[in-house]
C-alpha cells in the first residue's frame, strides 16, 4: 500500500480542513479544485523544486509558517492536510509553463529522490501544479495537499 498525495485549493486553512475532514461521507477534497499523485511529498520532494521556482533557500522555505504546516490529522494519523506555501503558489501561477520542463531537470538530479525520477513526469506534475496555482490565485484561494498512507 502507498502513499498518495491530493494537491488542491481552498479559501482558506478552514476551508482546506472541510476538504479532509468529511461529514458528509464524500470521498477527500470532492468538490475542490485539485488532483491525485502517487508521490511528491510537499515538505521533502517539492522543496527543491521550490527553491529553484522562488529563489529561495531551503531554509528560508522551511522557516515559512506555511510550509508544511499540519492542519488537520483524520483517523490517528492516515490522513493529514498540510499547507503550502503563499510564494509557491504565486510562483507557479505566473511560470512560464515552457521553462517548467527545465525546473523539472533541475529538481530531479537533486539529493531528495532515491533514485533519480522521469524528469517528464515531474514536469507534468509541475504543469499540473502551476495550473492548480493560476486558478487559486484568480480566485484568491491557497494551495493546500492531502496526505493519506
């Protein structure tokens, strides 16, 4: 059994935490703008790809109240919302969607893979990403991701 991962957006964290904890026995995040991987773990994986998209450090990164921030734990821990970061978002939302094949290229020779991953697949996740962030910021939404293991 994996690990998956839902990116999506909300208003906002109150918003995102409805997404994951359901009353209304819908699957998670139904009915929010968003999509489904089998891996890029927002607080590890996607770090270096935000660091080459922002121009930030990782320790900068890693210090924003935002990032990775937990919001709601379901079922003793099988399924987390974390947010994402503002700059992230913002970054994505205005990328060249050209260049996100070079960023892919970049990010998948960094140290957080254990083996170095398709960089085409981390560019349609990229292209996915940066097209979830043009809708969030037209709507004045933030990005948020669903872990359930």
């Amino acid at each position: 059994m994996g690990v998956i991962y839902g990116y999506f957006a909300a208003a906002d964290d109150d918003d995102a935490v409805r997404a994951v904890v359901r009353d209304d026995d819908e699957p998670t995040a139904t009915g929010y703008d968003g999509f489904d991987v089998n891996a890029a773990d927002p607080t590890t994986d996607l770090l270096p790809a935000e660091v080459i998209l922002t121009g930030r450090s990782a320790e900068t990164i890693q210090a924003d109240p935002r990032h990775g921030h937990l919001l709601a734990v379901v079922d003793e821990g099988e399924l987390l919302c974390l947010t994402l970061t503002d700059a992230l978002r913002d970054a994505l939302a205005v990328a060249d969607r050209g260049s996100l094949a070079g960023v892919a290229q970049e990010w998948a020779v960094s140290d957080v893979f254990p083996a170095p991953p398709d960089p085409d697949g981390l560019a349609e996740f990229l292209n996915r990403v940066a097209d979830l962030a043009s809708r969030a910021v037209e709507r004045g939404h933030r990005l948020y991701c669903w872990i359930c293991v």
